[in-house]
C-alpha cells in the first residue's frame, strides 16, 4: 500500500515522504495513529504542506543541531511523578513530560516527536533517553525521575 507519512517514523522515513509498506502494517498501525495517510492524486497537494510546515520545525545545518545537542546533553533534567511503594509511577513518563521538563530546566524546545524513549520509564531513578536532532545527529538526555 502506498502512503504518505504525516510524522517521522523510525526506519520508515520522515514526514512528507511517499512510501510502500504492507496493507496491515498501514491498516492497523501507521493509519489509526495519524503517522501516515493513504496516498492519492489529490495527496500530492498534502505532501508539499507536510514538507513546507517539516522545514519550518527542522533544524536546518548540523552545526545547529551539534549545537542543541551540547545544550541538551548538559541540561539536568528532573521529574516530579506520583509513584507508589517500591518506587513504581502511577502510569508512566510521557515523551511530552520529558520536553516540558527540558524546557523548564533551562534547556532549548525540544520537539515531542524526537523524543525516543527505548521503552517506557515506570520506575524512579535515573534513565537515558534519545533526541533525534537531525539525520546524524542523536543527543542522550539524562532523565532523573523523583517521587512527588
């Protein structure tokens, strides 16, 4: 099936692009999600928007985000989380958590979408988390989650 990625996708591709994927993997992942959308003639249009409004948001050089990325990797992010006995949270810490957390540490804006949790934090303590800045570029943020 042929569709158009509305966000980036890890190992498919980023917003904007036009790709092939199994009719299941569409149908039951990528489409409920709003990752992608099917592609059509009329598509093409939606493709352009994708791509103008993905520029906009991108960081454009690798300098840029080198830069971003010496800022972030010297943030010491902290979270405050209600967590029961045995340091288990009340649900889980949000890549949305984790952004405003590095926005109000002193950090730059960090985009939700880049943010890639490896799976998902539930305990206290300290966890790694990645920030895909641009192409080549990946910051590790060191998370410190704490008991409200």
């Amino acid at each position: 099936m042929k569709i158009i990625l509305t966000n980036e996708v890890s190992g498919l591709g980023i917003a904007g692009d036009v790709v092939d994927v199994r009719d299941g993997y569409a149908r039951n992942y990528l489409l409920p999600r709003g990752f992608a959308i099917r592609w059509t003639r009329g598509g093409e249009k939606d493709v352009e928007q994708i791509r103008r409004a993905r520029k906009i948001r991108e960081i454009a050089t690798i300098e840029q985000a080198n830069d971003v990325k010496a800022q972030l990797e010297g943030t010491r992010v902290r979270l405050k989380v209600r967590a029961g006995d045995g340091g288990r949270l009340f649900g889980s810490v949000t890549p949305s958590d984790i952004a405003t957390a590095v926005k109000s540490a002193g950090g730059p804006d960090v985009d939700k979408r880049r943010i890639e949790l490896g799976s998902p934090i539930k305990t206290l303590g300290a966890h790694e988390v990645s920030v895909r800045l641009h192409t080549d570029v990946v910051a590790k943020v060191g998370v410190e989650v704490q008991a409200a």
